[in-house]
C-alpha cells in the first residue's frame, strides 16, 4: 500500500515534487515555476495585467467599430457625436444630424452678429441643425428667426449694479470690483446653469461661444455641465483676459481669425487647440443691388465721386479720421460726397453727437451724411465709389465691410492693423493707409479705382465665400465630436489634427 503524506496542506504520494510558490504537487516543476516567475503570483500584478488587457482590448474594439460599424453603433447605443442612422417604418433610414448651439451675447448690432448671421444661414443642414441663444434682441437675430432656425432669448442676469466711472474711494472700487467680477461668476452659475437645462432638454451635441469666451462664460459652464464640447470663436484681437486662462482647458478648441491672435492662443493652450479660420460673406446676396435708388435718395449728382465708411459710432472705428479725410479731399473735389453708415450703440448718443460737431467744425455741411442704422447696407455700399475703413484703436478681429466691398467690385483703403491684414493686398484690391493720399490717387484715377475693384472682387470670390468658412467650421465640429466621442472611451487624440 501506498503511503501519503501531509505537504503544505495539500496531500501527495512519496516522491512528488511540490511547487516552491504554493506547496501544491506538480507534475513538471520546471514548467510550473515558469508560469509562477511570469506572473510573479501577486494580487497587484493579475490587477495590472488585467487592466493592461482590457484597456488594449477595448481600444482593438473601437478601432474596429469607428472602421466598420460607425454610425450604426453610434445610433443603436443612442450616443449623440454623430449622424446616427435610425429606421424607419419603411425599414430605410434616415440621417439624423448634430445640433450646434451658438451662444451669442453681443447686442446684435457688430460684426460678430452679421458673422452669425451667415454661418448657421451656410451650415449644411443635413449635417448640423443650429440653434441660437441670444441676452438681447435685434432685426438680425430677427433674421435668424425667419430662417426657421430656433433662437432663443434669455435676458442677462446681474446680481450687482452697473460700474460706476468716477470715484477713487475704497467704496466704488469695491463696487466696481463686485460689478465685473461678482456679476461674472453669478452669470457663469445662473445662466450656465439656465443653458445647460437647454442643452439637455433639446439634447444639443456640441456648443459654440460665437463671440469670444469671456463674453460667454455661462455658455462654457453650460457645455461642462452636460458634458458636451465647447467651440470658442475668437472675434476680436485684444490681449486674453485672465480669466480665460483657467477657463480654457474646458474648451475643445478654438477658433481665431488673424495670426496675431492665433499665436497668442496658440501659446497659451497649444497649437493642436487653435484653428485659424477666415470670416467670409454670402456672395449671392450681393448679387443684384440697387445702387441708383441709393444715388437718388441722398441727392448723390450723376459723376459725383462718393465715398463711405460703414462703423459703429464708437471710439477707436476712424470715424475721426474719416472726418478729416473728407475735409481734405473735399478742397479738391468740392462735388464729392461722404458718408457715415452705422448708428451710436449707447443710450446717449454722445459719440455720434461728437461727431457732428466735428463735421460742422470741418466745414463739411451736407457733403458728409450720418445715415444711422441702416439694412440696406449692400444697395449704399454698392452706391460708393470707394470704402474706407479705417479703425485705428478698435480690436478688430476680422472686418467683414472691407470683404463685403470687394464682393461688389469696390476698392478698399484700410489702416495696417491685424484685422485687416488677410483683407486687402496694398495697391492691387486697394491701399494700406495714407488715407487722404489714396483716396485723391482713386478720385483722380477712374480706371485705377475700376481695376483694383475687379481684382478685389475675385479675391472675394475665391477666398471669402463664407459657404467655404462654413466647411472649415463643419470639419472642426466633427474632429472635436469625434475627439469628444474617444475621450468617452479613454482613448485621447488631437483636436486639430495637423494645424
């Protein structure tokens, strides 16, 4: 009979070899004590190991369903970052698209509001749906409307008062301090918290600030919030506010429209984050203008040379300079006419009043004309025989006038500022500064001015299209969706793939 004896805890004959790590018998000791080295039979290292197989397990199997399966799986898990495709009673199916929500708080008068405008009238519709959430009201947004796109108004929310200008004293600097900043946080919680309730209620995939991310911070909060991406389009070339700084990494990406801003941006959140992409304008709509009706309402003579400069009344936009450019210009052509096409955006109306009193200094009379706010602005532009535009402080972003200008032939003299710097190339679109220099040379010179105008006009055409822009903004959306979709999965790759 065969003894057995007691090993380890376990039972085993005479002459069974036991395994070192357990003290369990073994048939082939060599082999088991590989396997036991290999795994080093540790709790931590079956943990490790496991995660290490998991995570490449499931990256094989994203890989595999973003090749094959795509948007089919998308739409059975009822994910939200793509064109899911979903039957119907037919048994065919349907592309549903992404819904895209612009948050914009300018008053809706500047050129961030017109931007707007064009962008979600040019969108692909079979792709992205826009929606539009606005703090005021106006005949653009207005306009939106009428587009059958959904815009929704939500007054601003201030905890505090408005900043008091004057005063030194520790009270109104503690004012003014709760105004910007206290007013600021109570926005970014209650609105952010107003817009992510819409976000979720209307099931929205991605959010795109349309002016700027210190203008919008609520909106920023809001795409957090339901965890969603956020777009941030940079519309103006003034220096990034602190507060951007902590905000930004919540971004997705963000969109600049000169290169000065581009570096700025670029430096502060990387390259990978930043897209430069152009303002463009709707060419169709300035195909058919009327400018004799124009020409007959201000009393414009047949041959008389006009020129125009289309603003806001605000510090900083030229119109000072266009003043003393057309007093200028008027001592040699006594029949040319001027004219100021925008309104003052401020309750008083101080900066326009200014204004005029320096046109009546000049001695202009009715040769210079404040036409206020006007919505026949293509029909006056086409009535011109050359624009100006001439910010000199202003932080302008991308000035869409001068492209409007070129769309309709016109020559253009702009100052040598970043926003101005893609728009018109010096002495063959127009001319870059020396204002009253430039606009005799074009007064003087009727086939000169005709010449840089054609040439003008097909730059517009080929390179500020905003249906063009809207394809950049469109191929935007879907690398952030998509780097948005894969984050979701632990997998992490560049927003802005080769920029």
């Amino acid at each position: 009979m065969t003894s057995v004896t007691l090993k380890g805890g376990h039972l085993s004959a005479p002459g069974t070899e036991m395994c070192g790590y357990c003290q369990s018998p073994v048939r082939n000791v060599r082999r088991t004590t590989r396997v036991h080295d290999r795994r080093e039979y540790s709790r931590e290292g079956h943990k490790r190991a496991l995660s290490a197989v998991i995570d490449e397990m499931e990256q094989l199997f994203w890989r595999f369903e973003h090749a094959f399966l795509g948007t089919w799986e998308r739409s059975i898990r009822g994910a939200r970052g793509g064109l899911s495709l979903r039957s119907k009673g037919n048994g065919g199916n349907v592309a549903m698209p992404r819904k895209v929500l612009f948050v914009e708080s300018s008053l809706g008068s500047g050129g961030s509001a017109f931007s707007l405008l064009r962008l979600v009238k040019s969108l692909d519709q079979t792709r992205y749906q826009a929606h539009v959430v606005v703090f005021h009201d106006s005949d653009i947004f207005q306009q939106i409307r009428s587009l059958g796109i959904p815009v929704h108004t939500i007054p601003f929310f201030q905890l505090f008062g408005r900043r008091e200008p004057k005063g030194r004293g520790l009270w109104t600097w503690g004012r003014n301090y709760c105004s910007v900043y206290g007013n600021l946080a109570a926005e970014a919680v209650y609105d952010g918290i107003r817009l992510a309730r819409y976000v979720r209620r209307e099931q929205i995939d991605v959010v795109h600030l349309n002016n700027g991310l210190y203008e919008n911070v609520s909106g920023a909060v809001a795409a957090h919030l339901a965890r969603i991406p956020c777009v941030s389009h940079v519309r103006g070339t003034v220096g990034i506010p602190k507060i951007e700084k902590y905000i930004a990494p919540f971004i997705a990406a963000i969109i600049t429209l000169n290169h000065r801003v581009f570096e700025e941006y670029a430096l502060m959140c990387g390259r990978e984050k930043v897209r430069l992409i152009r303002n463009g304008v709707d060419l169709d709509a300035f195909e058919n203008p009327d400018p004799e009706r124009i020409r007959r309402e201000f009393d414009i003579a047949p041959g008389a040379f006009a020129v125009g400069t289309f603003v806001r009344l605000v510090d900083g936009k030229g119109v000072a300079e266009f003043i003393t450019t057309a007093s200028r210009v008027s001592r040699e052509h006594g029949d040319a006419r001027f004219f100021v096409i925008g309104h003052d955006p401020s309750k008083n109306g101080h900066f326009e009043a200014s204004m005029r009193k320096l046109a009546g200094e000049a001695g202009l009379g009715d040769r210079l004309t404040f036409t206020g706010w006007r919505n026949d602005r293509i029909d006056i532009m086409a009535a011109m025989d050359v624009v100006l535009q001439i910010s000199t402080t202003f932080p302008e972003g991308m000035s869409l006038a001068p492209l409007e200008a070129m769309a309709l032939g016109k020559p253009v003299i702009v100052t040598n500022i970043p926003g101005y710097e893609f728009c018109v190339d010096d002495e063959k679109t127009g001319f870059v500064v020396a204002l009253t220099e430039k606009v005799l040379i074009l007064a003087r010179d009727n086939n000169l001015a005709r010449r840089m105008g054609q040439e003008g006009y097909r730059k517009a055409r080929s390179q500020f299209d905003v249906r063009l822009t809207a394809r950049q903004v469109e191929k935007l959306y879907d690398q952030v969706l998509d780097h948005h979709e894969r984050g979701r999965r632990g997998r992490v790759v560049p927003v802005c793939e080769g920029q």
